[in-house]
C-alpha cells in the first residue's frame, strides 16, 4: 500500500536507504524446490554495479548480496528469501548541504511534502541504490523463467540522445550487449554512443535515452484482461523505475500514426502453429500474451545530478543557486539494462504464477 | 488477481460481456457523504456513448446506468455501490461467424489461448463496452475530486494519424473540447482530423492517434515511492485501455534527447510557494506530485476492426480471409478522452485515499 | 479495503442493502471451464431463505438469484460473475421508528460513528440478507470443490442455548441434517432444541447456539504458514458472519485443559498413507491441511433483535424504551448452515488456489 | 499471497527460519514522524524472550533487534522500516534425527506436504521463533496507539489447565501481569498455575491454558462492516499464532447459552456520552468498535514437544517411535501474551488507519 511491494503472488518488497545500514529485499511466494546461488545473483548485480567502467560513478559499492533466509540446501523453500547488501562507501558529507535545499529534477521537495521530512542523506530512499534490490530479486525469477521455459531477457540501450541504433530483435544476443560498455549491441552505433556520453560528462551535464527490452519464448495466455493487462504491468514496472517518463509497446506512439490495415498483424499457420507475420502489438493481443517475441521501450529523462550550476530554492524557502559535488554517472542507461531486464523477469513471473493459480 | 479491480482504497470492479446482461462495477471505499446522483454520472457517459457524432459506431446503446446501492437519500454511505447499465441493441448475429476465427489485432486468440474457450459475441469480455464501467466509476471520482481540491481534468485528442495540434495547456477548456466532435479544442486543426478519420472511414480502414491528459490543481505529496509512483500507476491506468500502445508523462520520449541542464525544472518562490519555471517533469518528481499540473500522453493504435479483407486463421487453425461486418467506430480517440479522464481520476482518488491513510 | 471483499485468488464481493435495490456479488477469479447453473445455486440459497419454516422470519424474500455475466453456454468463462437477487418484500415502514434511535446488540450506532450517518432501512448494510450474497458466491465454490477432489462441506447446528447433540462426523449425511427444520442431524436432540426455540419464540426472546461445520477430504498441503494459516483464514471466515462470538478447530478451548501427551495425534501408516490415530489437531497442523476431516466449531450469540422492551438511547442521545415490530428469526443457526458451509468453500478454494500458484 | 503478511496499511511481512542467519520482519506503511528507538522494542522482546525464568525454554538467545532503515534522526521517515536479530545459540545437531521423522502436533508432515522438502533445523519456518518478529513490529504498533489515542492493551494468562484466574479487567495493570513469571495477574491462582506447569514439566509432558486480551481506549468507528470485521480481523491474528485453537471476543462460546434479553448490552447516556451498562458484545458492534473495552480469549494446545516417548512415522512411511531432546517450553503461555498483545496491537493500528483512509 506505501507502494514498496512489487507484485501478487511473486511479491517483492525493497528496503533500505543509500546512505542507511543496508538495501535488500524481501521475495515471497517464490515457488520450493528451485536451485539458487548468491553467485548467480551476484552476477546480475555486477552489471549494476557503480564503477564498473569508465562512465559510470566512481561510488565504489562492491553490492554484494547475501541470501539470508528462504534458501536450504540450495533450493528455495518456498518461505520468504531475504537478500541483503551491507552499505559501504558512505559519505554522507558529500550532502550535508543538500540538506537544506531542495535539487532541481529530484525528490527533495516532493518528500518533504509527502512525509514532513526526509533522510536528505544520498537521495535516502528516493536513491537508485534501491534499484539493486530489485535486480537481485529479479535475478531468481529470471532463473526460474529461463529453467521453466527458456523464456529469455534481452534488454539493451537503444537510444542515447540523438542517437539511435538499428537493432534486430532476432539476432541481438547477450554477448552482444555485454562486451559494450554502452550495452548497446552495435559497435559503431555504441561509439558514438560513448562520446556523446562522455561529451555531457566533461561539460559537467547529464543525458538521456532509450532501452529496448525483449523477452522471448514467452508462452501464449500469460497477462490477465482488463485492468491487470500484461502491457499495462510491464509499463507500471519501468515507469516505477528512477527517471523513467515514458513506455511504449511494440508500435507505441508510432503506431498512432498507422491504419488499421498496416498496423493489424495477420495470423497464419506455420507447422500448425498460429504466429503472426508482422508484430506490431509487441507479443500483445487484448493484454494477453501471444507468443510472439514481446519488446518494448523505456524512456530515460538525463540524470537530474549535475556538475553546473543552478537555481533552486532553499528548504526555508529562499532563492538561491547550488552547484552538485557527489558522485553520479552522468548517463544511467548502461547501469540500467539489468534494471530493466530484472523488472520485465519480476511482470512475468507474477503473470505465469497468477494464469497458472487460475487456469492451468 | 484476475485483472478486474483496479485501485487500491477506491477499489473498482468491472464486470459484464459486451452482448451479455448486464455491465457495469462495483466501487468499493468511496467515502461517505459525498452527494452523487444518477444524472451526474449520465452526463459522462453521454459522452463515451456511441451514436452521439457522425464518426462514431452506429451501436445505438443507450448507455443508461442505475445506482442500486451504496447510494442513500442522495449521498454515498460508505459501502459499496453497484452502478449497473443493461445491454440493450444486442444483434449477436453480426458475430456468428466471428465464433470460429481468430481477427487479426483482436483478443479472440489470446483468450482462447488462456481461457480454453471464450464468449465471442462482439468480442466479449475484451470489449470496449466494458469502459462504461469505468467512466461511470470516474465520474464518482470526479465529483470528489473537484468538490474536495477542485480539481480539474481535462484530457483531449491532441493528434490523430500524422495530424497534431499545439494546444497551450494553461487556456484549454472543457467548452473548447466539447465544442468539436473529435475534442480537439483547436478548431483548424480538428477540422483536419475530422477529414482525416472520415477518409479512413470511407476506405473501410481504420486511424490511431494520442490523447493528451491533464490535472490540475492536484496538491504536492500524493503518490508513493518506489514501485506505485504516481506515474507508473497513471500509465498503468492508460495502458489497461484497450487500443493503448504507449504512454508519456511530462517530456516523455523527447526527454529522453535532452540534456540535464535543459531537462532539471528550476524551483522558485513565488508567493511564498514553490514553483518551477518550466515543466519537463509532469508534475511529478520521484513518483510524488509537486504540485505542478500533471499532464501525460497516451497513444492509441487504429481500431482493429476495419471493413477490408484481410488474411487470418480459424479455430481449427487453417488459413483464411476475413471481411467484418460489425457496427464499429474507425476512430476511437474522441470517445476515449472520458475515458482517459475516468483512470486518471481514479488514480488520483486512490493516492489521495492512500496518502491520508498514512500522512494526514 | 473497505470489507467488502473475501479471498485472494476466488475473490467475492458482495453489495447491497437490505432494504435498497438489489444485493448480490461478483466473483473474480472462478476457474474457467466449470459447468454452473442457476438452478445449483438456487438450492442452496432455498437453505438460507426466509420463511422456510415455522421457526424462521415470515419475511416473505423469494431470494431468486441472477447470474448475469461470466457465464457462456452453461461454463465459466474466466472472467467476473455476476450474482444478483432483487429486493421485493421490502417494509421499511416497519424500521421508521428505527431511524431516530441506536437499538441494543445492533450495529445502528457503530454505523453512526463510523460513517456520520446510515442507512437506517432494515439494518441497511448491517443487515444478514448481506448473507445471501455469500451462500450464492459459496454454491459456485462447492460445485467446484467436490467436482475436483471430492470435497464435501456438512455444517449442522450442535448446540441451541444448553442444548447440545452429540454427532459421530464419520456418519452425519446431508439428508440428515437437511430432514430437521433445526438442521440438527441427531432426531431427539432435534426436538429438544425445536421446543427451546419455540419457547424463546413465544416469549419475545431469542436463543444463541453453536454450529459444527467439518470439511471432508480435503488435500493435505493447503494452507499458508505464519499468518494465512487455513484455521485463522477459516475463523476469519466464520467471526464475519453477523452475530459469531467464537471460534474453534479441533480441540479447541477444551483443548487449553489438555496435555501435550494427549493432545499430539499419533501418526501411523495405513495402506502406505500417513493418518493420525485422533484428531485433536482438527485436520490442521501448522496452518497446513493433513488429509484428516476438517473441523470447527461456531458459536452464535442470540439475535439482537427482540419483542421484549429494552432500555436504549436515541440519536440526539436521550433515553428511550424501545420495543421491536420487525420480521425477524429467533434463532438464527438453522439458516446460518449454509452460510457457514459457503464460508467454508470459499477459504478451500481460495486456498486452493493459491497453493496451485505457488507449489503445483 | 504466502502467508508471511499481516495487515493492509500497516503491513507487517516476516521472515527467518529457527535455525537460519537471521530473523525479522519489514513493517511498511507505519505514517511517518514516530519517535522510536530500539531500546522500546527491545522491552516487549524481553517479555518474550526465551530463558526469562525457570519455566522457559533454556534456549539462551539473547534477541536483540536492530532498526536497520526507515528511522532517521529517531523518528520513523514513511519507508520500510527493516528489524533484524541474528540467530546465535543455534544448536542444528539437536533436530538431526527430526530429519528423518514427522514429530507428533508438528508441521513437520505438512511442510513436506506442501512444499515437496523442508528445513528440518529446529522447525525451520513453522518455528515460533517467528514470532519474534511479529512482537518487534507490534511494538511500534503499541507506541503509535498509546500516542496517538492513549490505547493500552492488557494481555495474561487467564487459564493454565483447569485451573481459571477471575480478573476484573477494570483494575488489572501491566505490573500486576509482569510481577508474576506465569503473567496471571491474580497471585493466588498464578502459584496454582506455575505448581500446575512445574508438574507438567517434571512429568516431561506440555500443558495449555487460556490468555485473555483487552484493549481499552478504541475510539467508536473501527473495523470494516461484513467480511474485514473487527472481530474477524482479531480473530485471523490471534489464531494466526503457533498452537492456538480457538477465538471468542465478549460472551464467546458462553453466549452461545444465553436468550438476547440477556445478552443485548443496553445504551445508557453517561456525561452525554452513549456507554453500554455490560459489555457482553466486547467492545464490537456489527464489527465496528464501540468504545467500549475490547477483549477476547485465546486457546492454546499444549506443546507438541514432550520428552515422554511417543508413536510416529518416518518420512519413509515406517512406523516409528520418538523420544524429543531439543531445548523447549512445556508451556507458551506466558511468553506468549506479548505476542498476543503485538497481534492486538498490528489489528488496530491497521483498522486505524484504513479508517482513517476513508472516513476521516
């Protein structure tokens, strides 16, 4: 209800503040029986990772998570899974003065409001370290998914300002976008890429982009009518992401431009299986998956953190101007495909397990 | 869980077929006291209604709904109240042949998929018949909503095919979107659009478009952190509309080419408040309002229904054509702005509902 | 939110005043593909219905019910059910006098304070006929329970005032209980609590009782731990029905007197099956079903509403006398027998469901 | 979904297992701007901790809880509020030879059952250890209604055996319950009791007994009407804890006897007050709160560990015998009435502010 719990039968539940003890979550309803290690987590989380390359904030965060409870054996137990990640490289100094002023394009202002006051340390909970915790919750139902189905994730930066990249869906593979430190699946287009990126960071300024997501083999039937639709689901996921302003399915806003007549993907019989042979709902008919490859677009805002300098007001409410010091990646889209990939596992888990409580 | 509730403390269930008894909800949590009357709630389904213009479906539904609890001596008690609309200009038979083929961009295969059978007359359950419920459910909202912080929303077409208007949100009225048929409160421009959707007609084919939605006056601090931010509960809204493939909210998709420096709203006193000078958020910062009018996208794909033939396949999976006959809108964007109006109301009645619950 | 609704996977919600326009429920989340009727519903709700004997309120109710969606060629579809009974043999005059006063043992007052004012009609929502919704909901739940597993739910009153029978469960059958206008299986304790309740009847004064309900081949292995332990999640169930006091499972407060060396059932192998030698633990351990008969005790407080004249205050908070004119039972546990059996069927299905999601 | 939450607003999820790294729970939805501190909670812990006095469990953990996120600066910041303490004096070699066998009264056969496998270490999830968790996370609780409201509430030990303390609920105190080691309030019957225990424990048999709560000061207006009563909601907690059998609130089982002219709590207006001359309804009206004191009572089984030697099964379905060695209480129930007090007190905090969500 106070919106920290992701999900009805598979449900998460993160905690933590960036600059409190720690972040981690909660995994309940996590069928027994599935094999699990921190290890494989862990490397989820390595992508998320701060640090990891050139362009990413120089915050040096190992986020290493533990399984607490949940798992005996190596196999969950179908009782809550507890995964936690000790906060490290805290330097609550670098926001002293945060304290008393409100940043432009971040939550300062909105939590104040919302709740009186606020742990002005590191964004406090409003931080993108909450997001750690949902890659590690994401990184068993990408397990589960994978072992269920074959049913596999593949996200990657499609866009960072300007520049946009031409990616076939069916050849991208994860290969592709992990040797990138753009995690975008062609190299030249990731080049340009890069120097945009480092571009706005020399300048002391921020930018913004656009991740595909993909998952394939997913099962005709999942999602449920109405107001529950698997496209309305996966949109609530990554607009609950950190500086995410739009979501978009197959054709999205392209295909307000369409006729019914282009837009209409027809059905027909291969090997008598019912495919369609174009796919601009996106995997999606009436909410309901249709077993085509479902994609996806997630609009990222730039990072609200920057080095120049700019007006904003004070919590005493006076006009004054303030210039950042703390440490931040001036593009988060890398950082973010795993987000991304771990939210899209977190939908369709629920999805599976909510058609399986009904219907199968 | 089976996708027919939506809200979480003004808690909506929709039931009904399109050609069964009976449509309508069940508003669950309206809180007591608040004067609502059956016509209040006619007036916004008037405009939903199909028959009310020229370009929309020649359905003749009345669309007439009964309050039949919940209601007392003119005013909500408290308990639930049953908003109920009886199908009446039933001509099932236009769907005979519909039962054993799949329509291309229809639901048909997917609940067959998920549901081992389904109600196909006039699409069933996945029909749009099924917003009624919603915008009666809105309009209660709505009433709230103004009575209690009068706030206004006001959504319109702001394009349709390639055609789009540039509206200046601040001066837009409610008598300027009525006053057309396609609610495009800018003349020209819907007189455009008007031409537009009736060549399509004309054609036998279909068009899609976006809608533009509003908020006004919506006090800073409702939404929750984390996975219910405002946002993500407003696209989820917008993307469990039928027809729905993308949804924006503030800059959206275009913020995503921007820089930190333009993207950031400034903060500045004015009266003693806190303001911002531009609006590339939306008037939400970390899933909270700030205070700022809200305002979002929402793109419709073309109406999948259109008079062309087109290749599909039956039931018993052979390869066939398909030529509709059904009575059905080639445009569904100017009856969906109530629509778009019912969700965002109660998106916003909900979060107010759930901030007192835990702040006021 | 508000209390409407029960279950989590088999979702009901009920609506309706006793004296407004209709009562009824939808049910989200049936299993598609089950073959309902409204003739098997009607049966059960013929058990519950007034004026049925000579022991029960003269209030005149057909209490026919609808189903009016969800249903398509005699199947469930998937999707919401619509259950509805109209309201016809509505008095009101009869509670006028009502309107202006807090009758004792009646929700009138907590109503007051809870919503500012009420629906004085007939207890309005307060009112048992709300029941009537429940045992539709439950009828469909029982269909499906004994279809799947075999499932067979026999609740009987055990107890009228000091009156108390002593049944075998092995061998109470349905026609047992349903050939005694008391709903007590065992004949001569049957007419012992006939003429208690007729003496009560007679006097102006009502009388409370205890209903068994046992629940018969139930899996072992449903049931959540911690805190949607079946037994809690069946006691929830039962304390919501209108004037229940008291719960208990198996040994229940007589088993507060007992020893750990008497009350831990024995277990032993039969035909290759684990069974327990007694069954204290009344078929739950742990909040987990064993594959033992269910059962559980309810007890009734005698209903509230009398012909005696009682001391009482008035809204303007005065003291008053009153004495009662309404139609009413004075005893209500022989039409309570279905109520409890449905209540019954909706927490095994519900949780039958939710263990499917997560462990089938 | 799982079972491991416990309340709408005020959510409480748990986790841990007996013998895995750490046990704790996140409470989410608790308003903002409470002051509370560890050392608060640690005091209710105390009540329960193992190794208090002579008769219980010599398991010697110390239990002590840390607030890992959600306070800042003392007080509460509207975000998940994570409790943890860390299993020390775990002693895994004393369930080795549970592995194989299925103990009498345990879930050990139900958590097979359901789950496939289990963690056979000292109970594992079905552990009461659990409720550690559940008494931290009820004491913010407490604190938030005794600051709110001045609510109290009052829980002992009202029956060990046959042996029954008559305590006038107007005069008991929280020194009076925690002078004695048995928590019955009456000194007389308390030696009774703990002679009654001593035995039991001597004799290496288990003994049940009765705890009676009482909550004073519940403004009128708490609790949803039909299914989510206050009652119902008490009731779902209390038989939510490990070893309760049974649940009455007012009369209970006791009014099941009585004729409504006796058990109709008369009004009466008192300093313009409406108060009710007895108080045979509990405090609950219709399921709303009266005002007036709420209490019930609480069966508990005697313990399923005993040291006497007794027939059971293996998991390979051979009829066993067993003789228990693990450290254990021979009776919960003074430990156990600070778990019933935090139950009490997640109950109303819960209805509080779902109350207030709607009504205030």
């Amino acid at each position: 209800m106070a919106g920290n719990t992701f999900g009805q039968l598979f449900k998460v539940t993160t905690f933590g503040e960036s600059h409190g003890g720690m972040v981690g979550a909660v995994v309940d309803g996590c069928p027994p029986g599935l094999e699990i290690s921190e290890g494989e987590i862990q490397k989820e989380l390595d992508r998320r990772r701060p640090g990891q390359s050139s362009i990413s904030t120089p915050r040096k965060e190992e986020d290493v998570v533990k399984i607490m409870s949940g798992v005996f054996d190596g196999k969950t137990t179908g009782t809550p899974i507890l995964l936690l990640a000790v906060n490290k490289d805290v330097r609550s100094e670098d926001y002293q003065e945060m304290k008393g002023l409100f940043r432009p394009g971040h939550a300062d202002f909105t939590y104040e409001a919302k709740y009186g006051f606020r742990d002005w340390r590191g964004s406090g909970r409003a931080s993108a370290r909450e997001t750690l915790a949902r890659v590690a919750a994401g990184a068993i139902a990408k397990k589960y998914l994978s072992q269920k189905f074959g049913i596999t994730i593949l996200s990657f930066v499609e866009q960072i300002g300007v520049i946009k990249a031409n990616i076939d869906l069916n050849k991208v593979t994860t290969q592709d976008i992990e040797s990138s430190i753009v995690r975008c699946p062609d190299e030249d287009t990731a080049k340009k890429m890069l120097s945009l990126i480092e571009t706005a960071r020399d300048e002391g300024d921020s930018i913004g982009g656009v991740i595909l997501g993909a998952i394939k083999n997913v099962p005709a039937g999942l999602g449920e009518p109405v107001f529950d639709k698997l496209n309305a689901d996966l949109g609530k996921a990554m607009l609950s992401i950190n500086a995410v302003k739009g979501f978009e399915i197959g054709s999205g806003f392209a295909g307000a431009k369409m006729k019914g007549s282009q837009h209409n993907d027809a059905f027909y019989i291969e090997n008598n299986l019912i495919k369609t042979r174009t796919n601009y709902a996106g995997g999606v008919l009436g909410g309901i998956s249709n077993g085509q490859t479902i994609y996806f677009r997630v609009a990222f805002k730039p990072v609200s953190t920057i080095k120049k300098e700019q007006n904003t007001v004070s919590v005493d409410t006076k006009d004054i101007t303030l210039k950042a010091n703390g440490r931040h990646d001036c593009c988060v889209l890398p950082r973010a495909v795993p987000i991304v990939d771990a939210m899209a596992a977190l939908v369709i888990i629920d999805h599976y397990l909510r058609h399986k409580a009904q219907n199968l």
